[in-house]
C-alpha cells in the first residue's frame, strides 16, 4: 500500500517540508526593480515575517505571493505546484491588509461569513462558522450585527483576522495589519496572534518594518532592503549572528565603531581610542579594516578592579529609564556609546559621572566595514 | 444647572452686558453677511414661486393674482375630460425609461473612467461635457438634420446606393433618444464620483478571498457606488420630467409632455392661472418624489459612516 509506505511517513529528523519556494523572485515597475532576486523556502506551519524598512520592497513581495501582482522573473511554487499566474480568488492563500479592507456596508459577521457566501455555503451554517470564528478571535457574540465601521481599532484587526481564517487558507499573509495600533494594544495582539497561529497550524507569512513585532511572534525572520532578503533565520540568529552592518543597526540600538590594524597585527580604534581585542568575522574574511558593534545591554560599567577583554573610557551625558532597565549615554570623545543596566544595578548619581567601559570579546560582533 | 438658574433670575439678567443687548437686537455678524444673497434668493428665486402660487388660485383667464381665490384651476386639472394626465403619463414614462437607459449606458463608462481608461479619462470626461457649451436646442437641430429625410444618415445611406436610413424623425422612440443624449453627463458625472468612492483595497480583498466578478460587482463594488449612482439616477429623472425641447423639436410633437402643456397654457391659451395650477401640482409631485427617495437614501449608512 502506498499509504503505509516509509516514504509517505513524516521524517521527524528533517525538517518540515516547504510549502511555498520562491525562486529567483524579480519584479520591476518600468526600470525600477522592486524586488530583485529572492530564493526563499518557507515551511509548512512556519511564522516568517519579512522585516525590512519601507521601499525594502516587502510589500510587493507579498503582493506576488497573494497574487495581486505577477513576478517579471522567477517562480513561486505552492505544494511544488507553480503559482505565478494563478489569480489571488483561486489561491488557498489570504491576504489581511494593511488597511485591513473591511467591507463598510457589512456588519461584523457578514464580514466574517464574506469567504463562505463565496463558497455558496447556506445562511445558517454561515452564522455557525462566524460565530465559531468570533469566538477564536475573542470578538462577543453580541458582536455578530454590529456595523464593522463602529468597532475600535483593535476589534477591526480581529474581524479581518476572522474572516481571513473563514477562508480556510493554507497560508495567512499579513500586511503590517498592526502598524496604525498603540502600543500597548499591539503589545497584546501580536501575543494573541502568535497563540493564533499554534491554534490554527497555519503557515503565517508577515510584514513588518518593525523587528521587534518579529521578534515577539516569528519562527523566522528575513531581513529584507533594497528588494533583497540580506538574512533569513531564527530570532535568536538575527539578534546573535547579524550578517552585516545593516541586519545589526536595524535589530536595534548599537554601539559601533571602526578599528584598523596596526603595523604589530593588533586592532586599533580609528574613531575612539584604544587597542581592543576582537573574534574574527563571522564571514571568516581577512580583514585589515573592521567595524565593531556591540549591543547595549552587553556593554558594563567596570567597577575598580573589575576586569573585561576590552574598555573604554567616558563620562556619563545622560540616563533613559526603560522600565525594568536603565540607558545610560556615555561620550568617549565624540563617540556616543550607550550602556544598559539592569535597575538593581543602576548608579547612584550619573550625571558627569567618569566611568570605564568594558566589555568581552565574544559579546561583540567584527564585521566587515 | 437649571434649578440654579431658576432660582436666580435677577443674577442671570444681570450678567448680559449692554454689548450683548445690542448684538441680540441687531443681526448676527453671520446673517448680515448673507443678507445680499438672502435678498437675491429671494427676489429671484422665491418671487416667481410666490407669483405662480398666486396664479394658481386666481380666476381662470384672468391676471387677477392675489385679488381673487378659487380653486376652479384644479378643478380643470382634475376633471376627468381633461386630457392633461397623458402628458403627465408620457412626461413620467419617459423620464423613467431614460433614468432606466441611462443607468445601463452611463455605468460601463463610469467604470471605465475609473478603472480602465487611466491618464485619458480627464480628456474622455472633457468630451462628454463639451457638448454642454453649446445650446440644447441647437445640438437636437443636429440630430433633426442627422435623422432628417436626405438627411446625414438617409442620405450617406442612398448615396451609397442603399435604401436609405429608417423614418425616426417625430416619434415618442427619437424623443426618448434626444432625453438619453442630453441627460447622459447628468447620470454618468455623479455615478463616476461614486464608483471612485469604492476603495480598490477591497474589490483586492474580495478577489483574494475567492470571489469572482460578478460577485464583487454584485456584493462589493455596486452597493457602495449606490449613492452616486441613486443621486444621478435622481438628478436625471428631476431633469428628464421637466423636458420639453427633445418633445418638441426631435418628437415633432407627436406627443405632449406635461412641460409643453403648462407652456400652451401661458402662451398660446394666455390662461396663466391654469398653467400656474399645473405648475404647481407637477412641481408638487416632483417635490414629494424627490423628498421621499432623500428620506430613503442615507448615504452615510450606506458610505458606512455610522
């Protein structure tokens, strides 16, 4: 029997099988190239979310793999079936907008019940499925005629979510649904929406130009800029591993610096001073000329005695509270670098303070300049 | 609040100061500005109406207005004999038969103008106003000598050795054409601005959540382009019951319309208070129609603003 066969059995050593490949994506507007060659496989039931700033391209991106616009060049591939001139109503794929496209006319369940009167499916099994779909997004059943244009930002975001899901699509594309929503309630959404996704199953592909709503919620992340994907990973390799200087300052605040070598074959600072002890690159380049970034929260301000692979001397401008964590600004020369402290640790007065920097050699990045 | 006030009444008098006064007795700023227009409006808009109200209670063939009341006017209208309920009969057909077309005809190119003819839909929208410079009696000569026996059509058609165009000229059917023609950018402006109102993110989103388009069209893009498309509809049927040159000129006054009667009546028959009276119950209906179908459009439950 070819069910039974060892073939057809999940290999639980691999890993998940992709469920859309793009290959050599291209797509131009007249001369200009939106987006310029993207290789990507994305698993089944996998969170993606392509990060990128705006005009990185993200958005046409998501357009070609929802169907609204057609690549110039390359292929998508759904199921290893080819998918580049199937029209977005025949795709099992859905896209949740950025303005989210709420049909004004429509209440909040004729809405929802949009996909399944497509379908054909009758008045009262419609009501059933919507009223199910409510209730998955959190949204009151009293909810159900309610005019769509009288519900808050936040209950919106879950009608397009519903309905969306009403489709019953294999793949969610989101378009920065979350970009027009204060902070607090996107805070709670993206944690809403990352249950969401264990609930569902669903392969979930985002957009954001935010790094931090991906952190929260992806299995993955692909940085995007100037229409190509610079790093695809985990959070954890994003945020640990940054491939370049752009994936680096876009991940967040950064100290950096530019070192040179020195005529001994030791690195000094060009911009601050010093001779610092450095890993080399990632990339595994030889280099004689180096940019070096540390984050925040791996700087220390050194006690006496206290010692670390590399240090830097400033006086403290200003200090940031950031809830649990306090910023410090410190100047070393010209050179602003910025230190995070855990608030038990906080100094006692800060201001004009002279303090030592330091910090370990493997907590800092060398990459190329 | 109100029981303060109440039991105060001296404390309240006493907080108006004499400039407050003065403001009350004079107009407001406001109502001063307005005063010329409110002036104008009022000899030149509401003087007439008051004049043909007048009318239409005087003596009937006389100029006796506002001397004299009697309802003998109506009476006529409303006399069965009277022959005055074909013209309204054929002013109202009429009027709905080119509402009906115009829908059909102004549609696609509203659609058009939106979604397909891009960067030439300013010059394509220039075109369907031009015919507005130039005189409506002058553009149905136009078609009368189009139409006309050895006219344009009849006359290419026999000089190319063919029978020759069919006999329209002066028939109820050329009439109904003349009113399609000439109120086509009355119908086709109010529905573009209304399908421009249908936000191309979600025609996108229907499409992507499977529908078809025929299914968009029906659930998506005509319900929300119903208000410009019902105001249109609206304008045109206001318009179209009040013609009388595409009767008169391109109909051969073959038939009456209602527009054309209460015209003999103050020429021809030189009985203004029976054409006043007529007047004034055609302006009625029209009046009421129009109030009704306003009551019943709301367009911003329909714009999905409330």
């Amino acid at each position: 029997m070819l069910l039974t066969s060892p073939a057809a059995l999940p290999d639980p050593a691999s890993p998940p099988k992709p469920i859309l490949q793009l290959v050599g994506l291209r797509k131009s507007f007249g001369g200009f190239d939106a987006v310029q060659g993207i290789d990507l496989d994305v698993r089944e039931g996998e969170f993606l979310t392509i990060v990128g700033p705006s005009g990185s391209g993200k958005t046409t991106l998501l357009r070609m793999l929802a169907g609204m616009d057609t690549p110039s060049e390359g292929n998508i591939t759904l199921h290893g079936e080819l998918i580049n001139d199937v029209p977005p109503n025949r795709r099992p794929t859905c896209l949740v907008f950025q303005s989210l496209a709420l049909f004004p006319h429509k209440s909040v369940g004729e809405n929802i019940a949009f996909p399944l009167k497509v379908k054909g499916v009758d008045a009262a099994a419609r009501k059933a499925r919507a009223l199910e779909l409510m209730r998955v997004v959190r949204l009151p059943e009293s909810y159900f005629d309610k005019n769509v244009m009288k519900c808050s930002g936040g209950e919106r975001q879950r009608v397009a979510l519903a309905r969306a899901l009403a489709y019953d699509p294999e793949v969610l594309f989101f378009d920065e649904p979350l970009s027009a929503i204060d902070y607090k309630l996107k805070k709670t959404l993206e944690k809403e929406l990352k249950d969401l996704h264990r609930e569902t199953g669903k392969t979930f592909i985002y957009i954001t130009h935010s790094l931090e709503e991906a952190m929260v919620m992806s299995d993955r992340i692909g940085v995007m800029r100037a229409g190509r994907l610079v790093q695809v990973g985990t959070p954890e390799e994003i945020y640990g591993a940054p491939v370049d200087r752009f994936v680096c300052e876009f991940v967040g605040e950064v100290n950096t610096f530019q070192v040179k070598r020195g005529p001994d074959g030791a690195w000094n600072g060009t911009d601050v001073p010093g001779t610092f002890t450095l890993q080399p690159p990632a990339s595994g380049a030889v280099l004689d000329e180096a940019f070096v970034v540390v984050r925040p929260e791996f700087m220390r301000i050194l006690a006496p005695g206290e010692s670390a692979d590399n240090r830097l001397e400033g006086v403290v401008y200003n200090e940031y509270s950031l809830g649990s964590r306090i910023q410090y600004q410190v100047r070393v020369g010209a050179k602003v670098m910025l230190v995070e402290l855990s608030r038990g640790r906080a100094l006692p007065s800060s201001a004009d303070r002279r303090v030592t920097l330091g910090w370990d050699a493997a907590d800092a990045f060398t990459l190329e300049s | 609040m109100a029981d303060l006030a109440i039991a105060h009444p001296e404390r309240q008098a006493a907080a108006e100061s004499p400039a407050q006064l003065r403001q009350d007795r004079l107009l407001s700023v406001g109502a001063r500005c307005a005063l010329p227009v409110a002036l104008l409006l009022g000899i030149g808009f509401l003087a007439p109406l008051v004049a043909i109200l007048g009318y239409a209670f005087a003596t009937p063939r006389s100029f006796d207005v506002f001397s004299s009341f009697t309802l003998a006017n109506f009476a006529t209208l409303f006399d069965p004999a009277n022959t005055v309920w074909l013209s309204f009969f054929w002013s109202c057909g009429l009027a709905l038969f080119t509402v009906a077309i115009l829908a059909v005809v102004a549609y696609p190119i509203a659609y058009g103008l939106n979604m397909v003819f891009g960067r030439w839909s300013a010059l394509i929208s220039v075109l369907f106003v031009f015919p507005l410079f130039v005189s409506e009696n002058v553009r149905l000569y136009g078609w009368v000598l189009f139409y006309i026996r050895n006219g344009v059509l009849d006359g290419s058609l026999k000089w190319l050795g063919l029978p020759g165009g069919p006999e329209v000229l002066y028939t109820p059917g050329i009439t109904l054409f003349g009113m399609v023609y000439t109120y086509l950018p009355f119908m086709l402006f109010p529905m573009t601005l209304g399908l421009a109102l249908v936000p191309r993110d979600l025609v996108d989103a229907a499409r992507d959540l499977g529908a078809g388009r025929l299914f968009i069209w029906r659930e998506i893009e005509l319900p929300l382009a119903m208000p410009g498309i019902l105001i249109g509809m609206l304008l045109t049927f206001v318009l179209a019951i009040g013609a009388t040159a595409e009767a008169k000129i391109l109909g051969g006054q073959s038939i009456i319309v209602i527009s054309h009667d209460i015209e003999i009546a103050f020429t021809y028959s030189q009985n203004w208070p029976l054409g006043s009276a007529l007047a004034v119950v055609v302006t009625f209906f029209i009046g009421a129609l129009t109030l009704f179908a306003l009551s019943k459009l709301d367009l911003d439950r329909m714009l999905g603003k409330r």
